[in-house]
C-alpha cells in the first residue's frame, strides 16, 4: 500500500534551516508529481510545494518562495524541502501529500517549531 513517511522537523530559531525528507513507496513514485503542505495550529492545511515526476517543474506558495526549495531523488523514492530562512508563521505540521488516481495520499506528518 502506498507509504509516505516524512522526518527531519524540529525546533529551530528565526532565520535557521530545516531539511525535510519523506520517503516514498508502495507506488510507482518516479512518475507521480509530489508535494508538501503545513497546517499550523488552528488554521487549515495549506499547500507550499510542488515538483513534477522528473523534477522539471516546481511550485511554490508565495509565502515561501525564494526560502523553501523542493527536490526529488527517483532513485530512492525520496522528496526533499530544504526550508532556509525560517520564520515563526512557518510554525506547524509538513505533510508529504501525493495524488494517485483522484485519491489524495498524505504521510503523518513532522513537527516544524521556529520560536525563540
């Protein structure tokens, strides 16, 4: 069955870096698009990344562009979010999130804290 395991959150201070992994399996994942999501403590999951199956195209939301960068390794069946420049409203939990056949596909999800 399909799997989605995020790590790599934690505690870091304004203007630090995290980098986020989420490996992937039980799917065909070098074709799929992958994405990332955060849900912050009484708001609504809400979309950050985006990459295609052969890492051409990536989206970002505008809250995180130019900070956070998206990347894939076929090979290993991982994703990547290399988040730089953290902020306190970058608070919340990532989820890794695929799409196969109109079904959404989501991980657990990892813990990111920026606080002083």
């Amino acid at each position: 069955q399909v799997q989605l395991v995020e790590s790599g959150g934690g505690l870091v201070q304004p203007g630090g870096s995290l980098r986020l992994s989420c490996a992937a399996s039980g799917f065909t994942f070098r074709v799929y698009f992958m994405n990332w999501y955060r849900q912050a403590p009484g708001k609504e999951r809400e979309f950050v990344a985006a990459i295609s199956s052969s890492s051409g195209f990536t989206n970002y939301a505008d809250s995180v562009k130019g900070r956070f960068a998206i990347s894939r390794d076929n090979a290993k069946n991982m994703v990547y979010l290399q988040m730089n420049s953290l902020k306190p409203e970058d608070t919340g939990v990532y989820y890794c999130n695929t799409r196969l056949s109109a079904l959404d596909y989501w991980g657990q999800g990892t813990q990111v804290t920026v606080s002083s």
